[in-house]
C-alpha cells in the first residue's frame, strides 16, 4: 500500500489517531480497534488538511481512510456541502454514504448520494434540505448543478474515489468540468 509515494505497513490503533470521542464511540460500536495501513497512514495526513493518492487494494479500508477525517472536519454549524465524494458507480457512492452514516452516527452530519439512473426529485429533496457531505456519480453532479440545484462553492474537502476507475471509464471530462465548479 502507498500513500503519497511512500509503502505503508504499520498497523496503528483509532485511538491513536487523535479522533474525536463520537467517531470513537461509533468504531468501538462495531468492534474496530485497530486501523488498516492505508488508514493509519492515510488519516493523518488528512487530519492536518494535506492532500493524498492513496493507492490499495479493494478491502483494505479506503473509504475509512477518507471517510473519518471528512467527517471529523465538518462543521455542522456551516449550511454548505463542504465535503464533496466523486464516485464511478451509483453501487460505490451507495456503500460510501453508508459507510459515512455509519461512523457519523453520534454526529449532527447530513450526508446524501445522488447518482442517475432514477428519479432526481428525491435527491432534490435532500438537496434543497441541506448538506454536509455529498456522494455523487459525475453525471448527476453536473446534471444537478447545471439546473442550479446545487451549489459546490463551499467545498473543502474533495475525494475522487477510484480515480483510475472513472478514468478508464471515460469520466476525464466530467472529473474536469467537476473541478472547475469548486474553490481552488
């Protein structure tokens, strides 16, 4: 496993890792004591606001990795989608939201997946009521923000989830046009 260019192999402890006592509670709920590699590594250097390509096998707690440290530098207080998940599919966006109600279980975070396929209303519901964290499929994203339903100016945080998956899958110009819509 990699993060930032440099192999991780050590095995760190939550509690460790300097989180605060609702993600804790919820980790402890589910019986989590001890973070992979990639997600003692990763976390980290997300808890200090820095940027990073994390490369791991599928199962080895990516989502985690990105997902804790998201969800420890919302503030809830902030009516604006700060934290914003690109994913390739609607089935990886589904698991990353849940993943995010799980460990912010003990938080005031409003979190919702948007992806096409389906009705847009009930998305535009949980739009129109108010964000903190976003998991989206590029296409709805743009389909979304160019009705003007969504608003990304406010985002501080931004994970592509797969990045080489949504480039195999053709998704570069939908990554790009998605950058633009956020704060440098």
């Amino acid at each position: 496993m990699e993060i930032n260019g440099e192999e991780v192999n050590e095995i760190v402890r939550y509690d460790e890792l300097k989180l605060s006592p609702e993600i804790m509670r919820a980790l402890e709920k589910k019986g989590y004591v001890q973070a992979t590699p990639v997600q003692g590594g990763a976390i980290p250097y997300f808890m200090e606001w820095r940027d990073v390509i994390a490369k791991a096998p599928t199962g080895t707690g990516k989502t985690f990795a990105f997902g804790i440290p998201m969800v420890e530098h919302i503030d809830p207080r902030e009516d604006a989608v700060q934290g914003l998940v690109l994913a390739p599919t609607r089935e990886l966006a589904i698991q990353i939201e849940e993943s995010f109600l799980a460990y912010g279980k003990h938080l005031p975070l409003r979190c919702a997946v948007i992806f096409g396929g389906v009705g847009q209303q009930p998305q535009v519901d949980k739009i129109k009521r108010g964000l903190d964290i976003l998991v989206a499929t590029p296409g709805r994203l743009l389909d979304l923000q160019g009705q003007g339903l969504l608003d990304l100016s406010r985002v501080e945080i931004f994970v592509l989830d797969e990045a080489d998956r949504m480039l195999d899958m053709g998704f570069i110009h939908d990554v790009r046009r998605v950058l633009k819509l956020l704060p440098p």
